[in-house]
C-alpha cells in the first residue's frame, strides 16, 4: 500500500515582523471589496501556474484584483523564487534568505506565457540583495526566453531598486523589455517605517538613468496612498517623477495584508483619487492610473496599447 508524503512549510511568512505589536485591519468601505474567484479561466490560470511551477506576485502580494485578472488570463510572474531579502512593512511576500536562482525557470515562464496567449505581459521579481547583480542577468535570460516564444507579447518588467549592484540596471536595460516599471511606492518622509532597505533617490535615480540608457523604453512607477502621507508629498513624488521622465504613473489603496504590517492611515475615496489623477495629468504624465484598485499591473495590456497611442499623438503634433 503506497502512501503520499504531504510536505508542510512550517515557516514564518515574515518572522521580522513577529515580535511587532498588533495593528487591527480596518473593515474596508463599499468601494474597494471584491468578489471571490469562482471564474472557470481563473482556475484554468491558476493550474498553468501550477504545472509551470511558476510563483507570482498576485497571489504571493494578496492582490485584490486577482480574480478579475486571471479570469481574463493575465498573471504577474514573480521570478526568481518566492522569498524576499528585504522587509518592507507593507508587503506581504515571504522574507528569508531566498533559494538559489532555477536556471530553467526562464524557459517555464515564456512557455506560460505562450500557453496564456499574451498580448503583454508583467515580470517582477523579489528583492535579491544576495546576488552580485541583484538578479539582473535572470531578468535579461528571462526577456530573451520569452521573445523567443511569444514574439508578439509586449514585455514590461517591474524591478527592485539594484542598490548596490553597479552595472546591474544596465544588464536589464540592454534586454530592452518595452516598459521598466519600478516602484517608489511612498513618499520620502514614510521611507524609514515603510520602505527601510530602500532609499527614495536610488529609485528614483534609476528610473532617471532608464531614460538615459534607452530613451524609448516607457518609464513607469507606482505609488500607495492611505499610509499618512500628505497631499503635497503625493505631489512633490509626481513632480519628482516627472524630472526623471516617468511617462505613466499609477496610484492604489494600501491595503493592510496582516495585523503585523503597517496600519491602514485612511482610505482615499475614489473623489480624492480623481483629483490626484487630474493631478498627474496636468503635470505631464503621459498616462495616470489612480482608484483605489488600481496595482502596478493591472490592466497593464490596455494601459500599454494607450501609453503607445499617447506616446504616438504626442510625436504627431
């Protein structure tokens, strides 16, 4: 009689964060709940992932809008493993000393995205501080796999921050993926409690030095509001992000993953997110994504399609 060994991951999803006090996670408002999957394609989705052995950002950063996305096929692939060497207080990815890098995985995600039929598709990364390169070379194979199988699928890469790793960005930047996205996620003054193994102007230099490298790769970068920040900081990051040539800027809700990341300061209304939109605008952003769902991915196929479209008209005039 044969029997199946079930192996159980017995550890702590972030043991930094163990010891921390106890934040209550507030009772979201109306506009920002979402139905649970119950779509047939989410599950077809969800087995590719599976059988790919592939790990991805929706799931491993508790997105709210993945039911939504995998039902239409549209998965964020997280290479390089499922552990993060940073601790960011508002992330939900496990941290820990990661794995070595899978020298196949490359080939797994472009077949998946074959398989997905893509039309565009998302690749971000945990941080990997231990790599020389912070894993830079993993994300140019990465492009170079799936270029090779899915040629049509516009790629836009969402990548950490390579502090400390000279002549990384450059690796990824010669792979020419059709958008760099890096997030800055908040503003300088909540960098120490939310951010703190990053630095705001190693960001924000990077996205700046994207432009330099390869004038026609899309910039892009994120942000989350509701962690106390005020709106003249939102403010001075899009002016910020504006002397670096970021052409498309998205805006979210912070949603609160566990009681042991950081509090909920307040929910914007979509009215408030609105305004920053028209913000971004008249600042100069090429295109602005800002409700309250909105995440760096999503909706990414159509956002590309009207990022290209603006990029177009602009050129025209």
């Amino acid at each position: 009689m044969s029997s199946t060994r079930i192996t159980v991951d017995h550890r702590l999803r972030h043991p930094e964060k163990a010891a921390r006090p106890d934040n209550p996670i507030q009772r979201k408002p109306a506009w920002i709940r979402v139905k649970a999957p119950n779509h047939p394609v989410y599950h077809e989705t969800r087995n590719l992932m599976r059988d790919n052995r592939l790990t991805t950002v929706c799931e491993e950063a508790s997105c709210p809008n993945i039911g939504e996305c995998w039902s239409q096929r549209h998965a964020t692939m997280m290479i390089m493993g499922d552990t993060c060497t940073r601790a960011c207080s508002f992330c939900n990815v496990r941290t820990g000393q990661p794995d070595v890098l899978d020298g196949d995985e490359p080939a797994r995600v472009a077949d998946a995205v074959a398989k997905l039929g893509l039309n565009h598709v998302v690749i971000t990364s945990v941080d990997r501080d231990d790599l020389a390169d912070g894993g830079a070379a993993h994300f140019a194979a990465v492009i170079a796999a799936v270029r090779a199988a899915a040629p049509a699928t516009t790629i836009e890469v969402l990548t950490p921050d390579f502090l400390r790793k000279p002549g990384a960005l450059e690796v990824v930047v010669q792979a020419r993926p059709d958008v760099f996205n890096h997030n800055l996620e908040t503003v300088p003054r909540l960098y120490p409690t939310i951010r703190p193994g990053a630095r705001y102007y190693q960001s924000l230099r990077l996205l700046d030095r994207v432009k330099q490298l390869d004038p026609t790769i899309f910039t892009k970068s994120g942000m989350m509001v509701g962690l106390g920040e005020a709106r003249p900081e939102v403010g001075q990051v899009m002016d910020d992000l504006r002397i670096a040539e970021v052409d498309f800027l998205t805006l979210g809700q912070y949603l609160q993953p566990t009681v042991k990341h950081a509090a909920v300061a307040d929910f914007v209304t979509p009215d408030e997110f609105a305004d920053y939109a028209s913000l971004a605008r008249a600042k100069g952003f090429l295109l602005v994504s800002a409700t309250p769902l909105t995440r760096s991915s999503y909706h990414a196929d159509a956002d590309f399609a009207a990022l290209r479209a603006a990029r177009a008209a602009l050129l025209a005039r």
